[in-house]
C-alpha cells in the first residue's frame, strides 16, 4: 500500500451490483467502507485499513439475493475485482496487496477464520467487524458483540448506530469521508 485512498474515486453505481436489493446496496457498502476505515484508524493498521476500505468497496456485489448466502465473497472476487482493480491500484495498492484484497472478500461471508498469524488475517478481520457492526441496520438484536474480533469495534457499536441513524435510506452517491469526518460522517450526503 503506497498512500491513501482517494474516497471521490469510490462512487457506487447501482449498476456495479447483480442485485438491486437495499439490505446489501449502496447505503450497506458506504457505512461498511466507513466502519472499516474509521477501525483501521482506531486501531492505527493504516495498511490494512485501506485494503480493507478497497475490499468493503466490492464485498457484496455480486450478491444475487438479500438472504444468507455464503457465495457471494467468492463471486466478486471473480467478478468485480477485475473490474476495480485498476481503481485499487490507482488508490494506492500494489500488484502484492490484490491477493490480500480477494481473500478479504472471499472470506467476508464465510464462518472460516484463520489463525492470527495469518499474513491476511488483520485486513480479513477489519472487513468482517466493519460488516458485522453494520447489521445494526437490521435491529438492535442483529448485531451480537460476541462475535466481533476487536475491543475496538466493541467500541464502535453507538458509532455504528448513529452511522445508520444519520445515512438513512437516502441514495448515496458521492463518499466524502475523512473531510468532514469527525464532524459529519457523510459530509455533504445528509442534505441530498
């Protein structure tokens, strides 16, 4: 990883997405690229944060439905991560980092979680708490604690909360995250 993402590169279209369903959308993949980068930061692993902002960026879009499906990670590895690749190389990985990237997104929805000393492991976590906090969208029960990998992300709960409180159904289409940031998740995206 050679810098910092450019979040105005990261645009999502509803196009990028084999299903057009809300629950694993545009909104989903927004709040999730944010948690991921703002764990990342708490937990100061700028590398792997910003492979795990990438692979946050893909996750689910090759979903073909809203329902449980353990598929999908493997799909937009073969699917989406040729087609944004470039956009990720551009952003700062390297060549080495894809590999990273596609486990990360393989592994997202799946049970499987590899050993600590795994070289990927950290970037695979951040995702997987990232995912995680945001099922607080579907209701206070959703979201079990127990199964976060981080003390960090325990701390993350309230802020994944007003994260969903404050995006809403709106559509985003614009992602301005660390400009305002710490004074406005979504920046500018509240008042569309």
């Amino acid at each position: 990883m050679k810098n910092e993402p450019h979040f105005s590169d990261f645009i999502l279209l509803p196009e990028y997405f084999d299903h057009s369903g809300s629950l694993h959308g545009i909104g989903h993949t927004y709040r999730v690229m944010t948690l991921a980068y703002e764990l990342g930061n708490r937990l100061s692993l700028i590398r792997e944060r910003n492979l795990a902002f990438m692979a946050a960026f893909i996750h689910d879009m090759a979903r073909k439905h809203d329902g449980f499906c353990t598929r999908h990670g493997k799909k937009a590895v073969e699917t989406k991560l040729p087609v944004f690749k470039d956009l990720f190389l551009s952003n700062g990985a390297t060549e080495k980092d894809i590999p990273e990237i596609a486990f990360a997104v393989h592994y997202h929805c799946k049970y499987f979680q590899p050993s600590r000393k795994h070289p990927y492991f950290l970037t695979l976590a951040i995702l997987k708490d990232a995912d995680a906090l945001d099922r607080i969208r579907l209701g206070e029960n959703n979201l079990d604690p127990r199964f976060l990998r981080f003390p960090e992300s325990h701390h993350m709960i309230d802020y994944a909360r007003d994260l969903y409180r404050r995006s809403g159904e709106k559509k985003i289409n614009v992602l301005n995250i660390y400009g305002n940031f710490k004074k406005d998740i979504f920046g500018n995206l509240m008042n569309e």
